[in-house]
C-alpha cells in the first residue's frame, strides 16, 4: 500500500529534454520527481548542441517555469537543473518495476561515480594526474579524455566521474585529491523507489556508422562524421573553438556535403523508418556552416525526399536555399572517395540535368538517425507490457504518450526519434496524463509554507555579512577568513560579521539559523561558493528566517578566493573579497525591500472551438476539476476531425472517436459547451481574464470570467481551382473522396486507375507557403482503402516529396510493395489534368525517366493541405497573440514553449497550431491543458517582487517599451491612458529600461541610485580607478 | 509521350521474380558508383528497374544497356530496398532473350561449341615458359563431356527455342 502521507511522486527515466520538461511541469504542479538518468550527465543529445533553428541558437532556459521564477530555477539549463521537487539521479538505471498505478515499487541501480560530487571541488588535479586517455564520446571521439573526467564540459557544478572500462587503477588521482572525494572501490547500490506513476524518457539509441556495414563505403576518411559529431565541431566548447575544420589535418573546411538517411529508410537492414528530425538537422547545419564559415562556403545536402513538414520548415529549406545558397542534390549516394589529398568526392545523377556529376568535397556528414527500437524489448519487459509490429510500446489508441498499462506514461524519442518541440510536447502532455492520474488517486500535493515577512521598511538598513570558510570541504586547510573578519568589521556599513565552517551542511543550518534569528541586521550578505546551486538554498533559508527576498545576496567568495590565491601580485584575495562586499553592501544598503502580491485564480478556462483538439483539452481540464467554458461557433462538436475524417493510415476509426469524444463532452458536468458562440472581447491577464462571447447571428453577449485560455480554433481542408476541381465530378479533394467512397456512393469496381495529386496550392508563393503535414499519408490511407476494394485499381501518386516521416515510411513503404506508383513533380513542371468527354487525363514528366507520360484517370484525387481556422485572425486581436504569417498561431517559442502563446494564460493546441494527425493534435492539446492546470491548479499567483514599473508621472505615452517587451507583459490602456504592466509575465529582463527615454521603466531591485553606487563603490577602489 | 494505359501492369512479375524490386524508391544509391554507367550511353539499372515497375514493355525490350553490366555487384550492396538491382541486370537480360532471339548474345554459341567462352587455350607457349602444363583441363579437352554438357545447353528454353543458331556447330 502507498504511504497515504507520501506526496503524489513520478518517476522521470531520462533525463533528456523530454524527460526534463516533464519532470519539471509536475515539480511545478506540486508534485515530487524522481529524474534517473542512465548516463552520468543530464540534457541527452541537447546538450551538445549549442544552437537550435529556427534561431540558431541555444534556447533551452526557455523551458523553465515562467510564474513563480524567484523560487523556480532559473539558470542556463545547459550548466544543470534544481528545482526543489526534483531529486535527479545520473548515472542511475532501473533494474525492476513491481505493483501497479498509484504504487509502483521500483528499483534503482545507482552506478558507481567513482567521485562523491558533494565533497569534489571541480578543480581538476586528479584530470591532470590521470595518466590514462579514452575518446571523449561527448565530442563524438573527436578529442580525448582521461579515465577520470568531466562528462559535459559546461555543467555546474562539476560533476567528475571515472570511467571503470579504461582506469587501470594506478591510484594518481587519489594522490591529488586535496578532499578525498575519489573512491577508486566504490560499488553500485540498489535504491527502492515508491512511486505513483512513471513516466518513460529514455530516448532511442542512435545508429553508429562505425559499427555498421552499410555505412562503410562512406566512412573512408576522418573527415566523414556524423551531424552530433559535427555539431561538437560547430560548437564553441566543441573541438575548434566553433570553428570548422577538417579532423584530419586541421585545415579548413569550405565544401562540405551531407548524406541524408544513414542507417535509415533501409528495409533490408530492418531499419523501415525515417528518422524525422535529419532534414532539418542538415539544412540547420548547412546554413551554420554559411554563418561560422565565412564566405566562400559551399554546402550540398543529398538527399531523397526532403522532410520539412514541420511549422515554418518548408520556408526554413527556401530560405536555406535561397538566401544561403545551400544545394539540395535528389540522389544517395553509392560511396564516397577519398583521394591522396584527402579530398572527398561524391558522384551521383543529377536528374534534373540527366547526367553523372562528380563534386569534390572537404568534409562529409551523414546524417545519421536513430537505430531500430532494440532497448523497447527491454522496456517492455520491464513493464510487462506489450511491443506492436514495428517493435514500439504499445500505446493507447489515439494517444501518443498513455501506454496500454495504467501509470505509465512515454514521451521524447522513446516514441521514434522527435525534434525538440514534439519532445517537449510530449513531456508536457506525459506529466499532465500523470496529474489527473495523481488527481484521480488523491496524491497530496506540495505545499508552500507561507513564511510572514519581518517589516523593515521603516528601519535604517543594516548589513550581516556572514561567510562560509569552506571547512573540510572544497579547500582542504579551509580559509582562514580571520584577518578577513578583522578587516570588515572596521568597514563602514558591515555591521555584523559571522563566519562559519561550512554553509552547505545540513549541520550548519541550525546554526545559521540561530545567527538570523539573533541579528539586529536587516540585510543579509552571503559569501559563498557557486551561486548556481547555493544562492536558492541560501535565500530560502533567509526567507524561512522572515527576510525579504530582496534584502539576500550572495556572492562567490571561494571563486574570488582561488584566484586571488593564484595571483599574489595583487592586492591579495582578502582585498578582492573585501571590495566584493563593498560593491555587494552598496546595492543592499540601497535596496528597498519588494513585496509580492497575491493574486486569486479563477480556476476555470475558456476553450476556443469544438474540434478534437478542443474537446479533449476541455476534458482534460474537467477531469482535474477545472470548469470548463467550450466557445464552439458552429451549432456542432467535432470540427474537421468530425466531418472530414472516417480513419486513419493505422486503421483506427476516427468518426467513432469524435463520436465518443462529443459524447463524453455533452455528459460533462464540468464544461459548458457554448454553441454557436464567438469570442468578442477579452481583458486581464492569467488568472483573471474576462471574456465577452457572444451569438454569432449578433445580438445577445455574455460575460466570462476565466483563469486560462486554450486556442483550438481548428482548420480545414483547403480549397482549390487548380487540375480542373469544381469542373468535373471526376476530380475531387481528398476529403471529398473520402466521404464519397465511405459512404458507398464511389464504387471501387469502377475504378482502374486513379491519380493523386499532392501538396495542391502548397508550398508554393502566394499559395499556403507551407507543408501540411498530413497530405502524404492521408493520400496512402485512401490509396490502400480503395486497394483493399478493389486490389486491380492502379493508384498514382504525384508528389513533390513524401512526407511520411517516423513510422509513416512504413506505409511508403508498403505502399509500393503494392504497386502504388509514386512520381516527383517540380514546381515548375506541374502536371496536368485534361477534361475529356469522358475521363480526365492527366499528363506529367516521369522523374527518373524523365519521360512525358499520360493516363486516362477514373478520379483525380487532390491533396489540398490544410487551411488556417479564418476566426483566428480576431482572435488574435482579441487575445492580443500573434498569427505567423501563415494564419496559425504564433508559439512563444517554437521549440521550448510549443503550447503557449506570447501572452501568458492564453495556449494553443491542435490545427490553430498548425498542421498535423489527429494523434499529435491530442497529444498537443493534452500539453496545452497540463500547461493551463499547472497555474490554475496553484490557486493563487504570488507575483515576482523583481518586476518592472511604470513611473507614471514621467510617462509621456511613447508605447516604446509595449513594443520592445519580448514577453507581451506591457500594454496601453487606452481608457486610463496608463502603461500597464502584468507582473507574472514580466520575466524582468529590463528592455523596457532600456528603450525608455524618460527613465519612467524601472525594474525593481535594479534602480539607479543603485547601480551607480555600485558602480561608485567598485571605482573607488585605487586600482580600478587608476586604469579608468 | 507514354501512355500508361497502354503499358504492362504485370511486366515485373514477368521479367523479374523478385517482389522487393516494386519496394525500389529510385534513390539513386545503385547507380551513382556504378562502373557501367560511365558507359555511353550509361547503364541506369534504376530506371530499367522504373521501366519494368511502369510497364513499358517495348521500351524495355530496346534497351541494350543491360549488356554492359560488368558484374560487381556493388548496386547490390547498397540496395536500401533489397531490390537486387544486378539480379535485376541479369533478369532483363533473360527476359529480352525470351522476347527477342536477336538478343541472344553470339557469346552462347561460342560456348556450346567450345564449353567455355575464353580462348584459353591460346598461350601454350607462354605457360611452358612459366612451367605450367601446356594445356588446360577445359571442357572442349572431353569429347563426351562436351557432348553432355551441349544437351544440358539445349533443355534451356531459350536455347532450344532457336536451335537453329547451334545447327552446324
């Protein structure tokens, strides 16, 4: 039985992207998180990557929590993560699963680090000792390492660990160790876990070329490397500083070719699947290698069908294309060559030209994906669950992350190999499939202790410096902080010094207590060591004791220390830590103390459109006991999903589903669904919007109040003129052929041949710019229905590339395997479609012949894509969010923050999104209500004390800093002519400070007479000054 | 201009029994290292294996490039799809002969009457100067085996189907 007082607990395997997100969404819902991590460093593939499109840049901060940020982690996600929920365990695998929903046993394998990281001080001397080398797997081998070494570069804190394979033991490190933290005997240990349900993160293992053959005639050279190992290459903690060069001499590369599908699409290896995220990865990687290059960069990507079905990656590839010159060769590659110069060289069909071309390369990459699902045998085994055909966990129908078995949810690449917002979706909507679990069984919660705040407002401000000496600890003598203390409590405005042995130890905390119980002093000056992970002990400690959360800080004593150590010559350490309080001091003495408020929650949400997305959401939030208002502005439930689609490629029955959803929707006590209904108006912010809905036909409004807001506002199938559609009813969409050849009035035994036309007035200027998603294999779908009627129907299928990405390559696959035939079209060779008296013929240019072909066609099908709902562009004014230029919603950020808008409250799911399944709709629309749950399940907002204000009086209106916020936090109040700011999406990043002309922006905590006090107090240091 | 009407539906089953060829996703893998596709004009096994997989009989009966296939095998090792796209080579080669006794290729005749292809039999004085035995253990040196060997030639469909190229032999 589950300890009735234990808080409801997840456990997180994998501590990878997907994994982080979803622990951190139920750490901030209040539950507890067990984050095992197999290898001995969090962040999976990502952290080594150092940029991400469509920015280019590192992003991954971006996924922490937004609200409550003082008490959250807030910190570069590529050093490490803390948050207090979440217990992380690298290095940690799970050996047994026992029990079941609400009170799964598990055991833990914790590895031997060989390194107690709570006693290591980072230094390094044992790295240096170390006499033995391995290849450095986090730089793909492409430098060395010792036995003794740090995983990831750029953690914080340090966390060194031994690699037992390549040690030989000779006991040089312990020799070194100046706190004894290294043991060479240590043995893994078994830990038992209690926890309601788990969540699988795990990842997929990716395909080596080094180990396979059928890489070999492309791995001649060191200059052939995978897209990981050269995006170690591009990386500035990578091999080069960031710069590209070749591995083998070190000379720089300038024509650098990607193969595409290394190690996949390739049936006979049993490797029948495409591994999704390598197109873009490449095109990312080409257009990098134009940017960190420098002029003269040529770039060629080979390729078979290029796979931008994602939000804005068609217009990725043309701008890649176009503004970057990248080349998109249509042809894989047999073997690349290598002459005596080390000179790289490809050859392959240029089809478009009808001839062998030979190009000669600098490096190669290949983008390799993922190998085929072996570690799921094992998953499966673990959970004593079931594998499908393609060796996948079996899942339940229409749901992405909720496994066959109860409490125990998937996300990330476990579920074949996902690019960042997919995986972040995923772990988001896995954490809210276990909450309503948590919910369902009644877990407690976490609760935050409401702490009362001593006033100091009124009083002098008074400065407690208290110091940790590092005590047996990351120094072995410890500091002797004596002549410090000597010297500062002659200092002028120190007004208590306290030093103690060591700061991190629980031993130590009774004891700090005492002192902030004692003192007189109103203001608290910590110097310690790594900031990173002690500052929010320190100041939750400080806040536990009634101190204002403005009135702490902490600076780096043992930083300041070791170089100062290290650099006799000048004033010494003691003068450098001396001036570090000064400056410190200053701004403390300054400082006023910042209050927070508390702000109710409505704890219900507004749920924009009916469609799957929609009502699942809706559902969703109902189940958690979150009241739901569902604005559908049609007199039906169901949307797109419900009229347009009978079933899926997989075979699943997608009218019974939307049935059964709009049926449970209608018997819920928990939503009210608002027919024929639309969204007139909205004020406030999260937690306290107010909506005006009203009757489409005009007339009678009525008023909302609602805590969040979830756009699924849909699309449809688009529409069309071109092929002749409208003129013959022998041409049709393909919903429109759905619909008729379901219901019967299409007879399959009259159909010889059939033509299909894809990416119909898409991916084409002035046309939907972009890729559906969908298309490819809804046109597969309708193509095996018809076969399964009538197995002698020819069915053509003109394309521009397939997009079956993931596990739809199989259906690509096996719809060839049936004599389905596929031709590529150019956009500027469309082909066409010819009314006759009788059957329309269609006339194309076969690709590989490159012959001019035709067929008399019994029913031209066309894959129109999908169109953008036409309400969102008022509801994007309503809601203040923005539209892409596309019409769908604009995500906050595209990659870390999938489900929510640039308005905080207000998230998205499904087609308003953009394009995809009806599984990723569910799944996204899951995500968009745990991200809705998670605020308003707190109850309350306590809003940050470090936010930016307006200044009213020196206000003149300008709007300057509405336009700069990043975060949508400022607006214009156009009936009280007032800048307004909303203090929960304020991220206090000070670009309002900054763009105002008048100094009425401030950001508290952050005022001048501060920063020029600081500024003063650092230049009236002698040295400083000199040099000024 | 090709009328797919008119074309084949089942020419793939005909010419090549293999259903991994329809799997063919004309990646280009098998052509882009072949040595034969510097010929002129090239071997393009890949789109003989399209001809096939369209249906263009005629067109594929004209095809003389599946001639200059020189064996490697190496398209095969690159396959994605298993198509085998040498057995492929060797299939069409087959299924042109069938269809057309012109293609039988004039190497076969040298072959029933000699028992091999290679005029081996050439450098007696050569191989006596390396010390090796003047002539070699070949077929033609058996009469009765040759003999044998031609009736097993000749229960081969196409070879008995235009026994008269062998007359007189």
């Amino acid at each position: 039985m589950a300890d009735q007082e234990r808080v409801g607990t997840v456990l997180v395997v994998g501590a990878g992207i997907a994994g982080i997100k979803a622990a951190l969404e139920l750490a901030e819902t209040g539950y507890k998180v067990i984050l095992a991590e197999s290898s001995p460093h969090i962040g999976g593939i990502l952290a080594k990557l150092d940029h991400q499109f469509p920015t280019n840049h590192c992003g991954m901060c971006r996924m922490l929590p937004m609200v409550g940020r003082e008490y959250a982690s807030q910190h570069c996600m590529r050093k490490s993560l803390y948050h207090d929920n979440i217990e992380i365990m690298p290095f940690t695998e799970v050996k047994s699963i026992k029990g079941s929903a609400g009170e799964y046993q598990v055991e833990l394998l914790k590895r031997a680090r060989h390194v107690n990281p709570d006693i290591c001080n980072g230094f390094g001397e044992c790295v240096e000792a170390c006499p033995v080398t391995a290849p450095d797997e986090f730089n793909h081998g492409l430098t060395d390492r010792k036995a003794i070494y740090q995983p990831v570069p750029h953690n914080v804190p340090q966390m060194l660990v031994v690699d037992v394979d390549a040690c030989d033991k000779c006991g040089e490190c312990l020799k070194v160790c100046p706190t004894d933290a290294i043991d060479l005997e240590a043995r893994d240990e078994i830990e038992l876990v209690e926890v309601d349900a788990i969540i699988m993160a795990s990842g997929v293992s990716l395909y080596d070329p080094g180990t396979q053959d059928d890489a070999k005639p492309y791995t001649v050279s060191e200059d052939v490397v995978t897209s990981l190992a050269f995006e170690r290459i591009l990386s500035g903690s990578g091999t080069y500083d960031g710069e590209i060069h070749r591995p083998s001499d070190g000379r720089p590369a300038k024509r650098i070719a990607w193969i595409q599908c290394v190690g996949s699409r390739n049936r006979r290896h049993g490797r029948d699947y495409c591994s999704s995220i390598c197109c873009m990865f490449a095109l990312k990687e080409a257009v990098l290698a134009h940017e960190e290059g420098g002029p003269g960069m040529e770039t060629t990507i080979f390729y078979m069908d290029m796979r931008t079905f994602g939000k804005d990656f068609y217009r990725y590839r043309e701008m890649a294309e176009k503004e970057y010159g990248v080349k998109l060769v249509r042809c894989r590659a047999q073997e690349v060559l290598k002459d005596p110069d080390g000179t790289l060289t490809i050859r392959y069909y240029d089809n478009r030209a009808g001839e062998f071309k030979r190009d000669e390369f600098d490096m190669v990459v290949l983008s390799t994906g993922q190998a085929p699902f072996e570690d799921h045998k094992k998953i499966s085994e673990l959970l004593d669950t079931e594998v499908t055909d393609s060796s996948l966990l079996k899942n339940e129908d229409f749901s992405k992350v909720k496994l066959v078995k109860e409490g125990v949810y998937i996300c990330g690449s476990l579920m074949g190999l996902t690019d960042i917002s997919e995986a972040i979706t995923s772990g988001i909507a896995a954490s809210g499939e276990a909450s309503k679990l948590l919910r369902r069984i009644n877990a407690p919660r976490i609760m935050e202790k409401e702490v009362e705040e001593k006033d100091v407002d009124r009083e002098q401000p008074r400065v407690a410096a208290i110091l940790c000496r590092c005590k047996d600890e990351k120094i072995p003598e410890g500091l002797d902080l004596e002549p410090l203390g000597a010297k500062l409590k002659g200092l002028h405005g120190v007004d208590e010094v306290h030093i103690l042995d060591s700061l991190c130890r629980e031993e130590q905390r009774e004891e700090l207590e005492e002192i902030l119980r004692k003192t007189k002093c109103n203001r608290l000056l910590f110097g310690a060591c790594l900031p990173y992970v002690y500052k929010r002990k320190l100041k939750h400690i400080a806040l536990d004791a009634g101190f204002n959360y403005s009135l702490v800080e902490v600076f780096n004593l043992l930083d300041i220390a070791r170089n100062g150590l290290s650099d006799p010559d000048d004033k010494g350490w003691i003068g450098k830590i001396v001036e570090e309080i000064q400056v410190n001091k200053e701004k403390l003495r300054l400082a006023r103390a910042l209050h927070r408020n508390i702000v109710p929650i409505n704890q219900s949400a507004l749920v924009v459109g009916g469609g799957v997305a929609g009502m699942k959401a809706a559902l969703s939030l109902a189940e958690r006991g979150v009241f739901v208002h569902l604005i559908e502005k049609s007199r039906r439930l169901g949307g797109h999903a419900g009229t347009e689609l009978q079933y899926t490629v997989d075979n699943l029955n997608t009218s019974g589903m939307v049935e059964s959803l709009i049926n449970e929707v209608q018997d819920s006590d928990g939503i009210e669904v608002h027919f024929n209904h639309e969204v007139a108006r909205s004020d406030g912010a999260l937690g306290c919007f107010v909506s005006t809905i009203r009757n489409v036909g005009g007339g009678e409004t009525k008023e909302i109040e609602h805590g969040a807001v979830i756009l699924a506002t849909g699309g449809r199938e688009g529409k069309t003129d071109e092929y002749s559609h409208g003129k013959s009813d022998r041409v049709l969409t393909q919903s429109e052929f759905e619909k008729k050849f379901s219901s019967g009035e299409i007879d399959a035994g009259g159909l010889e041949n059939v033509v299909m036309i894809q990416c119909v007035g898409s991916r084409e200027r002035g046309q939907r710019e972009y890729c559906s998603r969908v298309c490819c294999a809804g046109a597969l779908k309708n193509a095996f229905k018809i076969r399964e009627k009538n197995p002698e129907t020819r069915v053509f299928i003109l394309n521009r590339d397939m997009m079956t990405y993931g596990y739809f390559e199989q259906y690509y696959t096996k719809a060839r395997g049936e004599g389905i035939i596929f031709v590529n079209y150019e956009l500027d060779s469309k082909p066409e479609v010819e009314l006759g008296a009788d059957k329309p013929v269609v006339r194309f240019t076969d690709h590989v012949l490159r012959l001019p072909m035709e067929i008399a066609a019994d029913r031209v099908i066309l894959a129109t894509g999908i169109e953008p709902s036409e309400s969102n562009a008022s509801l994007a004014r309503v809601f203040d969010v923005e539209l892409n230029a596309d019409g769908f919603f604009v995500e906050a950020d595209s990659k870390w923050r999938p489900v929510e808008s640039n308005r905080l409250g207000v998230f998205m799911a499904g087609l308003a999104h953009s394009p995809r399944t009806v599984n990723e709709a569910i799944m996204q629309a899951e995500a968009a209500a745990q991200k809705a749950y998670e605020y308003l399940s707190r109850g309350e907002i306590h809003t940050p004390r470090v936010v930016s204000v307006v200044h009213d009086s020196l206000c003149s209106r300008c709007r300057r800093c509405v336009e700069v916020c990043p975060y949508n936090a400022r607006s214009f109040d156009e009936v009280k002519n007032q800048i307004m700011v909303d203090p929960e999406a304020c991220q206090a990043c000070g670009m309002c400070a900054v763009s105002c002309p008048n100094n009425a922006a401030e950001v508290l905590g952050w005022n001048e007479k501060q920063t020029m006090a600081v500024i003063d107090a650092k230049l009236r240091d002698e040295s400083v000054g000199a040099v000024l | 201009m090709v009328d797919l009407q008119e074309a084949k539906k089942d020419l793939w089953s005909e010419v090549y029994d293999n259903p991994n060829l329809r799997y063919c996703f004309n990646c280009g893998a098998c052509i882009s290292g072949c040595p034969a596709s510097n010929a002129d004009p090239p071997l393009l096994i890949r789109n003989l294996a399209r001809m096939v997989i369209l249906g263009m009989e005629d067109e594929l009966l004209d095809e003389d490039t599946p001639w200059t296939c020189v064996t490697c095998s190496r398209c095969e090792e690159m396959c994605p799809m298993d198509v085998k796209p040498f057995e492929l080579c060797l299939a069409i080669r087959k299924w042109q002969c069938a269809n057309d006794s012109t293609r039988i290729p004039p190497s076969i005749v040298e072959i029933y009457n000699r028992g091999y292809t290679q005029p081996v039999e050439r450098n007696t004085e050569q191989r006596k100067e390396l010390g090796l035995p003047e002539k070699l253990p070949v077929l033609g040196e058996y009469p009765d085996l040759l003999e044998k060997f031609r009736q097993m030639l000749m229960k081969t469909k196409i070879i008995s189907d235009n026994e008269f190229m062998f007359k007189g032999a």
